[in-house]
C-alpha cells in the first residue's frame, strides 16, 4: 500500500509519467486496433490495415512531457 504522506522524488514521479505515458500510447493504438477489427468484420471486402504498431521513446518522452506540464500548471 502507498504512503501518501511521503513526497515522492524527482526520480519517481518521471517514473510514474514516462509508465502514464506509455500506458496512454498502447491504449490508443489498442483503439486503433479495435476500430480496424470492428471495420474488417463490418465491411470484408474493405478491409484496412492496422497503423503504427510501435512506440518509440521519443513518443512516451514526449507525452510524459505533456502530462508534467499539465501537473506543474499553476
């Protein structure tokens, strides 16, 4: 169980957003996916191909990026 009471470190909340970054980059390729399935089975003789299937460091830096600036807005 967290101790809510102890401030966490410098190291731990980038750890935290870079895990938040990359969970919100797999979910929406996990969407993604969902929606070219749902596509496929609907219309057969449309079918699509999935997109990008990899996330690069570059993208979870960036969105963990986005996530502290959103926390450090005053």
């Amino acid at each position: 169980m967290a101790n809510y009471n102890t401030p966490k470190s410098g190291f731990e909340i980038r750890a935290d957003l870079l895990s938040q970054a990359q969970g919100l980059l797999e979910m929406n390729i996990e969407r993604d996916n969902s929606k070219v399935y749902q596509h496929n089975e609907n219309f057969p003789n449309d079918k699509k191909g999935l997109g990008e299937q990899h996330i690069s460091p570059e993208q979870v830096i960036a969105v963990a990026r986005q996530l502290n600036e959103f926390v450090n807005e005053k």
